[in-house]
C-alpha cells in the first residue's frame, strides 16, 4: 500500500460539508478555525488544546459548535482553567447573540472566555516560543450582510538579498563583515498557513506563497451553482487562484453534499492533469483528508492511509487529560 501524506498531516483535523458544518482545528497553534457543530463530540477531551477560536463569518455551519465547546472546556476532564479566546469579524449580529447567550447561560465559567473582535488587516500575536509567529486577517467575500475574513499564520524570516543569492557562504560572511548584516540579508513575512472561510475566490494578493491554503470548493463544476448566489467558489478558480499565488499545497474543503468521494476524487484529478499545477492538492470530505495524487508524479493513495493512523495514535495520547 502506498501511503501518501501532505505537510500539516499530523497537525490537523476537522470537519467540512458544505451548509451542514465547517471546522479546522491547527494543534501546532491550537488554533481552531470555524466552529461548526459537532468540534466537541469529534474532538473530545482534545477541545482543552484550543486556545484561540478565529471565526470567519456569522453563518450556522460555522458557529453552531461554540455552545458546546465552551461547555465542554468548563465542564469535561481536562484543564478547565486555560483561557479561551475568541476572534470574530467585528459587528457581527450573529455571534454576538452566541456571546449574549453564553454570558446568560455560562456566568461562572472555570476559565477566561475572551472575545475578541476584529478588522480585515488586523494582527494577532501568537503562542510560539520565539515570538516570531503571528497572525494576519484580510477580508473575503462571502455575504452581503456581514463583514467576512480569511486568516494568515505568518512568520518573520529573514533571507539573502537578491544581489547575494548565489555567493559562496564565504563569500557571504565577507559582505556581511563589509557592508553590515541589513545590506545581506532582509526580513520579509513567510505565509506558512491560511485559512480562508466560506467566499468567492480569495484575492490573489492575500495569500501570495502560502505554504498550505485551505480554499473552500463548494461547486465542482460551474452549473452546479444553480443558484447562482455568488457567496461560494467553484474548483477551477479555486485551482487559478491557487496558481497564481504560488501555494505549495491547496486544501479543499467545504465541498457540497452532492459530491460522493469518488466524484470529488475524480474530478478534481482531472482538472489537475488538464493543467499540471505544481501544487499537491488534498480534500477534506467529512473528518478524512484526501491528497490527491501529486504533482510530481507519485501515486495516488487509497483511502485506508488517509489520516487514519495519525488518529489512532491521537487518541492515545489526547491533548487533554482523560478520565479512567
Ligand atoms: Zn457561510
């Protein structure tokens, strides 16, 4: 059996359909993105890892699951004394009624709940030990009605100058020990992950050389959107988008309930040998990440190998602490 893994293999899980429930939780961060229904009882005592929750949008599917969640971090068996913050796009009507109701129903929780609104362009610090990870917002465009975001994890590195690129190390130490260190080397923002939420294809310029891009595909093909509603994307600017800004791999998720696996599988390989795209693609369909074949030649995996090993070993060890 040939196993095929994509980077971040390990580091994720989640859960997408599209209009039922979306949810992507990052254990590197102990991020969640999007807090669809169903996190707590597909995470289990793992919820006590979430630190951060950044919710793109307002809509059911995205927030249904912080009810639980809260409760669950208050109540379950695990450290209910972890502060948990959560991160939403500023003036939304609909997660406020979510923080009405849990500051009605939850008054004496165990831990922190701290929310946090927020504006497209807007950066956050994250929990990393060199104090050099953090997170950026921009917006995207899902509906008319509310403000909607995407999300940069980005990290401060530093590299050669152009004019330098193809010294010697010796010759790098000597003009560096000439001209100072600021004339060999610049800093510059590394994207190593983005997480785009429900929209229309996101802008290019956002995410430029994202190491890993979750885009969401609701349709596979153009005419399924029959509703022409102009909130979702469709696969072949998903895969434009992705090339034009030079992701290393392209995640596909909240895809519509009228795709079987095989359908999705298919289709999308197609559309990816029509164009030979030098990203590896991998799909979320339910809780199971799919890679694609990639693009560099090596085959494609059968389902047993997807993700499904990592697992195990996850609930062996879950991040909280669990009860005989
Ligand atoms: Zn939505």
């Amino acid at each position: 059996m040939t196993r095929t893994s994509f980077p971040l293999q390990d580091q994720l899980r989640g859960f997408s359909r599209a209009l039922f429930s979306t949810w992507l939780y990052h254990r590197r961060f102990n991020l969640l993105f999007d807090a669809g229904e169903g996190i707590s009882t597909s995470l289990l005592n793992r919820v006590f890892g979430i630190r951060k929750v950044f919710l793109s949008h307002g809509h059911a599917d995205h927030i249904a699951g912080l009810i639980n969640l809260v409760n669950i971090r208050n109540l379950g068996a695990g450290d209910q004394t972890t502060d948990l913050e959560i991160y939403y796009p500023q003036g939304n009507a609909l997660v406020e009624v979510v923080k009405n109701y849990l500051a009605q129903t939850q008054s004496e929780l165990s831990f922190s709940l701290i929310w946090r609104p927020l504006e497209a362009g807007q950066m956050v610090a994250l929990d990393d030990r060199r104090g050099k990870t953090f997170l950026r917002t921009f917006r995207t465009q899902h509906s008319q009605k509310q403000l909607s975001l995407g999300f940069n994890i980005l990290e401060a590195r530093s590299r050669l100058r152009p004019e330098f690129a193809t010294l010697s190390q010796a010759e790098i130490n000597q003009a560096i020990w000439t001209h100072g260190k600021e004339r060999v080397v610049e800093p510059f923002e590394q994207i190593i992950f983005t997480y785009g939420g429900d929209s229309r294809p996101l802008p290019v310029g956002a995410i430029t050389e994202s190491l890993f891009l979750c885009h969401e595909c609701t349709y596979l093909k153009r005419e399924d959107d029959e509703r022409n509603f102009h909130q979702h994307s469709i696969l072949e600017e998903v895969l434009e988008v992705a090339a034009a800004a030079r992701v290393k791999t392209l995640l596909l998720f909240h895809l519509s309930l009228r795709y079987t696996q095989e359908e999705v599988r298919s289709l999308v390989g197609q559309a990816l040998r029509r164009q030979g795209y030098p990203f590896q693609v991998v799909f979320l369909f339910g809780d199971r990440f799919h890679p694609l074949a990639d693009p560099r030649g090596r085959p494609e995996t059968d389902d047993a190998s997807e993700g499904s090993a990592s697992e195990e070993d996850d609930r062996r060890t879950p991040a909280g602490e669990e009860k005989p």
